[in-house]
C-alpha cells in the first residue's frame, strides 16, 4: 500500500544540512515542544536551532508541535524564524501534517506563511489527500474552499511510477479506508470523479471493496459509490472486477447490490479466467454461490462440481447441478500453440483461461491484452472461431468504426492489406477482428537499426518494404474504391510472416475515382517513402511538419527522390498513378537498372552514334548538363578500364566521347567484353559492373527513366506486375 512505503528509509532523500546538530540545546528543543512551552523557549534563547531536524525522520521542531495540534507552540516557534516550509524526510511539510491531524486552525495559519494548498511531499500526498485518507472531515472542506484541487492524482517518484505506482485520488483514499462520511463530502459537496483511475487502473470503487473487511462499512461505501455513477465493471489487480472482490471478501450485501445493477457482467473474469461464481464455489461461499446462480451465472466456466466435491460440500454440488453444471468439464487444450511469436504468452493464457464468448469470439479487456491504445475503445488481442486476431473496438454507432467494416468486407485475400475475419457487437460495443500482426512499421525499423551493424548499400530492407506499401495503398484506391486518410507508420503493420500489411481503416473514405480525392494519401506516401529509406531516424510527426520541399531535399538517394517528387506531383493521371509508379526505378534492383542501361546501350543508333537519331535526340537534347554525376564521364572512369575499353577503336580513333549516348555504349560493351579472360585485370577493377556504375553514376538510371519513360524505348525497362498480383513481387525485381 502507498501509505506502507511513503515512511520507508530507502525511499528517503540525502538529509539535508538542517539536520546536522547545533549542539544539545536543539536535540532537547525537539523534546521540549511535545509538552513544555517555557522550556522551549529557554531552548530558543539559548541558541537552539529552530530548524533542527532529527536524523530519522527529519522531524522539526515545526513538524511535532503540529503533529500534537499547539498552536502556541507553532506561533512561537515560527516568531523565531521556523521555516514553515521545512520537508521531512518523505518531503511532508508542517502544512501537510496539518492535514494529517486535521487541525484547521494550523492549516490556516500555515496557508498565511507561505504553504502552499497543493503541495505535495515525495509522494504526491497533499494535505486534502491526507485529510480524506484519515477522515479529517472539516480539514477537507476547508482546504477545499480554500484552492484544493479534489481530483488530483497521487504524482510519485519516477521509479514508483514505472512500478504503476501513484495516481490516487482523495476519493479513493476515503473509499480504501472506509471513511463514510469523508467519502459524502467528496462526492456531494465538491464534485470528486467517482470513476477516476489510479496508475494500475483501479477506482474508488475496486479500492473499496479490495481492501474494507467490515461488510457494512463495504456496503456504505459501495452504495455512495454506485449511487454516484461507479462503473460496476472496472477492473483491479489481477483483472478483478468489483463483484469478485465482494465474493472474495464475502460481502454478502454487497453482492446482492451489485447484481440489482442494470450493467453488471456477472460472467465477467478476472486474469486467472475465474468468474465470480468460481470463486465462491473455491472459497465455498454457499449462500454467495446459490445468489450467482439466481440471477442466471454460466455454470460452464470451470470445472466447479469437482470443485464442490473436493470440499465435501454437499449442497454446493446439488446447487451446481440443479443449474446446469455438467459432469464431463473439459478444459482447452494444454498443448495448444499460438503462430504469433510476439504475442504468445498472452495468447496461450487467453486461450487456457474461460472467457464468456461474445458470438464466435473471445476477448478479455485487459492489459495484458492490450495490442494499441486507439482513438475509441483499443486494440487487443482474440480468438475468432479459434484463430488469433486483433480485435478493434468501437462503439456500435461508431462512423469509423462503420468506416472499418465497410473497407475490410471490400479486401481480398492474399492481399498487402491486413486480413478481415469478422465482427461481433455486444452491450453496445462493436468487435472488428483482422489478422493479428508482430510489429508496427516504426519497431520493424528500429529492430533493422539494431541488427544491422553495416547498411546494405542497395538497400533491398527499405525498397521490399515500399514495394509491399506501394501495392497495398494502390490496391486500396482501384480495387477496394477507398482512400486510406490516415497513412502513417503505426498503420502499417508487420505479419508473422514478415510481410507488410496496410490496417487502420476507420477514418478511408469511399470515392469515385475522382482524381483530387487521392491527394492526401499520395502526399503521406511521399513521407512514408523518405521515413523507410531514412530507416525511422526522424520521426514521421517532425516529417509531417515539413514542407513538400524540405521532404525531397531530404531524400537520401536519386531514385528515392524523384519518386517522393512523383508522389507530391503527380501530373494529369492520378487515379493510375500509383499503379504506374511500381514501374519506378527506385523499385528496380541495381541489377535490372545495369541491364536496363545495356539495353538502351544496345540500340543500333547509339552503337553507331547516329547523331540525328530520335533516341540520341532525346538523351542529350542540348548542351551537357556539368550538374549532373555523368558529365565528362570519361574522366571518372578507370584509367586502365578507359585506356582497355577505347583500344577497340584505336584504328580508326573513334574513342569514345563524353556523352549520354556514348556512356551508354561503353556500359553495354564493358558488359559483352569484362567476363573475357583477357580482361581478368578489367574485371579485376570494375568488380562487380552493377555496383560500379550505379555508384559512379547514381543519378544517370533516373536520367534515361525521365528521358525515355514516354517513348517506345520504355520498352527497355524491367517488367512489373500492376499491382493485380495481390502483393506478389515485381517479376524482375
């Protein structure tokens, strides 16, 4: 408990220099000030420090005269300089105390010297959370009136809050410690959110009933609580909902109001998969047991006859069986094994533990469940007639969630968009169920960082990804008839398989094929381009706020600039531009772009230098471009490889000249030639042609692509699938 560790020593500050000693008159002054108000004053004549803290503690003199409620001493102790602000070690202050003790009259005058009415000690207790947690009723309402804030959360240490420590409020303070009419006050006279959760998710409520032994204080807290609008179905430690902790605590009348409750969920589980009739059948809670049944609790959720056998309880069996506990229980399957690698464990525990199912799907809300947090009501994790999925919830009115259905009824299988299984609805809640993924795009990113010590130059990682992506949104746009609107890198997901998937479609649209309408999803598609090629390392956010400018110039290679420049500008066609763009060079492997540039290099008016040819004409148009990687190729060639390539026209000295078109020939020649046992040294120096020329010549693929795209000569370049191939991947890719 939060008050069991506030005092602990390690969680103690370094002590600060008030505490050295200033002599014996100060260790005397702390005891004079329980009792002897002349002798504390002789003290303070004589030198004693008034501000002098004890090690254990760092209990002042200020601190204990507040404690035992003398106002006297307060007023003579702050007349010689006490600092009314002076922390113990936990980082209470004398105005806390005051709340402690509830002394209104100290709490006023500490207000006047410099207190301020929210402030907290080492962890997140105010003197209004104090005040409710010891009952001190007139303490609350005068620090209420006077600036106190009711629903302030316990703010703690950062260590405790990684521990889901801290976050409680005065209510639940009151609740806990079954203060009946603190918890009035709070509740009638200052507004207190009755449904607040703390850092582990437990209200007022859960608070209450997991920690109050008396019945009838239980049932005076718990009736304030839910004529006050308490949700009957929160969850607490160990996914304990309200009625399992009143069977637990066998709080007879407590389960009784609680099943009178319009939403109650008698069948609802905690994380162990026990209902609240399990457990009472366990704990042989009878008279709980018969109640649960009553009111038309499941007998199916465990094996509850062997249960009742096992305890000799007679009665309890009868019970069970005339409600329709069967004899031949069967658990599931011990053996049985997720495909998910990441989701696993909570998988197989979902899958061992009883769940009440909601038409042909299982579903427990909990965090140990939970797969994203959403707009609406998350993401977690299911078995939909048996198979794992994630399911998204909506409210049944829900327009996006409308807006999912619709978009994923729409998708084909074997698809780059995620799989759609089915949907449920349940108490005004909609269930969507799709394939159930690894990872988002940003952790697959962020993994690739970590793995990869050195880059692969090509970067096949980021060209496969964007091919999967390209082809999913395409998809989306031709096939399906819907923009996605929200493509971003929490949207696209990674499969066990390690294929990519596009998910999230509660904000797509329906459309026409009007051309404007696909405008956003191709502008996002140019920062999700530039997101993967940088491999996450600027935040899709930050990337978001940057101009169409700013993202190409940021582009790390040609290809993957032009394709972003592409995306933001995509001319006449765009209801097929998408399609089109997957014949793109930043798609094609180092590989086909050195093929491609041999095919063109073999055309027989290049091979000739057909000066008034149409496709000479169209590589070099006008004068040569000194911009661009290419411009005097010849003089970042090899020596040697120069010197070897142009022997072949020694004879009639027709070496080769510092053109687009000569360039390309010389690239288509070195391909015939390189492999010869007379050019071992040649190959020796050029290795690998495809590397040497793409990073010699980064940007000369795009160059011919830009040149010939709208040409016969495009018929030079690698052949794709258009996108109707189901995610399949480029034929020459």
């Amino acid at each position: 408990m939060e008050t069991d560790s506030r005092h602990h020593p390690q969680e103690r500050p370094t002590p600060s220099s008030h505490r050295r000693t200033s002599g014996d008159n100060s260790h005397l002054l702390i005891e004079a000030v329980r009792g002897d108000i002349k002798r504390v004053q002789q003290l303070l004549e004589e030198g004693a420090d008034v501000n002098f803290q004890e090690e254990e503690g760092g209990w002042s003199p200020l601190h204990n005269a507040v404690k035992i409620g003398r106002e006297d001493m307060v007023h003579l102790l702050l007349c010689h300089g006490a600092d009314p602000c002076l922390r113990k070690r936990n980082g209470a202050t004398p105005f806390i105390v005051a709340g402690i003790v509830g002394h209104v009259q100290l709490l006023k005058l500490l207000l006047s010297k410099g207190a301020q009415v929210n402030e907290r000690d080492h962890h997140g207790f105010t003197a209004f959370m104090e005040a409710a947690w010891y009952g001190k009723v007139e303490a609350l309402r005068f620090l209420y009136e006077n600036g106190a804030e009711v629903n302030l959360g316990r703010e703690t240490m950062e260590d405790q809050k990684k521990l889901k420590k801290g976050g409680a409020t005065a209510l639940m303070d009151a609740a806990k410690k079954g203060h009946v009419e603190a918890l009035r006050i709070l509740l009638d006279e200052m507004g207190a959110d009755v449904n607040a959760c703390d850092n582990m998710g437990r209200s007022a409520l859960i608070h209450a009933l997991a920690n109050l032994k008396k019945s009838d204080v239980a049932m005076n807290i718990a009736h304030l609580l839910l004529a006050h609008g308490a949700n009957i179905n929160v969850r607490g430690e160990k996914g304990k909902t309200p009625l399992i902790l009143a069977v637990e605590n066998d709080h007879l009348n407590v389960v009784k109001m609680l099943l009178e409750q319009e939403h109650i969920e008698i069948d609802d589980t905690d994380r162990e998969g026990k209902t609240a009739l399990l457990w009472a059948v366990e704990l042989q809670r009878t008279e709980i047991a018969e109640l649960l049944c009553s009111k038309g609790a499941r007998t199916d959720c465990g094996d509850l006859l062997r249960l009742a056998r096992r305890c000799y309880d007679s009665a309890l069996e009868k019970l069970l069986l005339d409600h329709g506990a069967k004899e031949n229980y069967r658990p599931p399957a011990v053996d049985w094994e997720p495909h998910s690698s990441h989701w696993g464990p909570a998988l197989k525990h979902l899958h061992k533990i009883y769940r009440p199912m909601i038409g042909k799907l299982k579903i427990f809300i909990d965090e140990e469940y939970k797969v994203a947090d959403t707009s609406e009501g998350g993401i977690y994790l299911g078995l939909y007639e048996g198979q794992e999925v994630a399911v998204k919830r909506f409210h049944e009115n829900s327009t996006r969630g409308q807006n999912e259905v619709s978009c994923l009824r729409s998708i084909r299988t074997n698809s780059n968009l995620v799989t759609f299984y089915g949907s449920e609805q349940d108490r005004g809640l909609l269930y969507v169920c799709v394939l159930l993924c690894e990872q988002t795009l940003e952790m697959h990113l962020a993994k690739h960082r970590q793995e990869e010590a050195v880059e692969n130059e090509e970067d096949e990682f980021s060209r496969n990804i964007l091919l999967s992506i390209f082809k999913a949104v395409a998809e989306l746009h031709l096939s399906c008839g819907y923009t996605h609107e929200d493509l971003q890198p929490r949207n696209v997901l990674i499969d066990s398989k390690n294929a990519v998937r596009l998910a999230d479609f509660d904000k797509s649209r329906k459309w026409a094929g009007e051309p404007e309408k696909t405008k956003s999803d191709l502008e996002a598609l140019g920062r999700l381009v530039l997101y993967v090629v940088r491999k996450g390392d600027v935040p899709f956010e930050t990337l978001k706020t940057q101009s169409n400018e700013e993202v190409i110039q940021h582009s790390p290679s040609e290809e993957s600039q032009n394709l972003i420049q592409h995306l933001f500008c995509p001319g006449e066609n765009e209801k097929n531009h998408l399609r089109d763009l997957l014949g793109h060079p930043f798609f094609w492997t180092w590989e086909s772009r050195y093929r491609t540039l041999r095919d063109v290099g073999n055309e027989s008016d290049i091979k000739t230098r057909n000066l008034n040819s149409n496709i000479l004409q169209l590589l070099q148009p006008g004068p040569p471009d000194c911009s661009k990687s290419f411009y005097q190729w010849t003089s970042k060639i090899d020596e040697y490889v120069m010197e070897k390539m142009n022997e072949f026209y020694k004879k009639n000295c027709n070496f080769y000249k510092d053109t687009v078109g000569d360039l390309l020939k010389f690239i288509r020649n070195l391909g015939e030639h390189i492999d010869e046992k007379k050019n071992i040294r040649m190959k020796s120096k050029i290795q690998d042609p495809s590397q040497y020329f793409q990073k010699k010549f980064p940007d000369l693929i795009i160059y011919i692509y830009l040149q010939l795209r709208n040409t016969e000569y495009k018929r030079h370049f690698p052949k794709v699938h258009n996108g109707d191939d189901g995610g399949q991947q480029a034929s020459q890719l």
